[in-house]
C-alpha cells in the first residue's frame, strides 16, 4: 500500500473509488442522484490541489503480477481510497474520505487517516472534524473507533434536498 498527495491525473481514479463508496453506503439516495452527485463533487474544481490549508491523498494497493502471466512482478498502484480536508484556523474538516467498498477491513482508511493528520500538522490545528450523512452508521463506527465524538448536527443540500449531517470531532 502507498499513501501519496494526489495529482490532478488522480482525478478519473478519485471519482471512481466516491462512486463506488457512494453506491454501497448511501442506498437511502437515488442511484442517479448519487451519479450527479459524484460527477460534481469530485472534480479538481471541488477539491482543488494547490489551495492553501488543502490536503487530498490517495492511497495505491500495490497490484503482484507474476511470471506465469507474461509479466513480471511489478508495483502499479490501483486506487482503492482519498481522503480530502482543509485546515482553517485552529480546525482541519474531513469533507471526504473513502475506501472502496471491497478494500474496507483491511485497515487501508485507518493507515490514511494517521497519515492525513501527520500532513495537517503542519497547519498547526489542535482538532480535526469530519462530517458525513446522519445516516451512515458505517462512518460513525470507523471515526468512533478513532476516538472521534459526534459533536454536533447539520444539512447538506444536495439538488435542493436536504439531508442531516453528523459532525464528528477529535480534539488534538
């Protein structure tokens, strides 16, 4: 596994990882819906690489081919998580982070989760948040099991729906 900034070539891979997530975790939302959703907000218009305070990363399984298939053993990375947040202040907020559906269990979001605050403590924050829907019990045990609290509550607008959102925090 290779944990890495991402580049602006990550983008198609980032995209594919959040539509597959989304489709497994989000079955309260339209299969459509999710699809727009997706082709909107993970875009490097929406997670712009160069802001100040911003920190995207992607995490690489290493792929072993062997001889027998024509190739040598190699290491090219197939993506299989990212995680994007922003620092601001004395608080750095999660706003993404997912591991395909197949790839969780294997402690692939833990590992990038410790490597995201190893990147944002250059910004000099003492805590970091993260939000996702209300609903998604998934999220609430893997940032629990971190030692996040849920600390507060709010929306999302989504196409001019509105859906409750679960804030998360873990104090520095």
């Amino acid at each position: 596994m290779n944990i890495r900034p991402a580049e602006s070539g990550d983008f198609g891979a980032i995209k594919a990882v959040a539509r597959e997530a989304w489709h497994d975790a989000y079955d309260e939302l339209e299969a459509d819906l999710i699809d727009r959703t997706v082709d909107d907000w993970y875009t490097d218009d929406s997670m712009p690489l160069g802001a100040p305070g911003t920190v995207v990363l992607v995490v690489e399984r290493a792929e072993h081919r062997s001889a027998n298939e024509g190739r040598t053993a190699s290491d090219d990375g197939e993506l299989v998580g990212f995680t994007h947040a922003v620092a601001q202040g004395e608080t750095a907020d999660i706003l993404r982070m997912y591991v395909e559906p197949d790839a969780q269990g294997e402690g692939i979001g833990t590992d990038l989760h410790e490597y995201l605050l190893e990147q944002l403590e250059m910004y000099d924050i003492e805590r970091v948040r993260s939000f996702d829907f209300a609903f998604n019990d998934t999220s609430r045990r893997f940032y629990e099991g971190l030692g996040f609290e849920r600390t507060d509550t709010g929306e999302v607008t989504i196409e001019d729906e509105q859906y409750d959102e679960a804030v998360y925090t873990f104090e520095l």
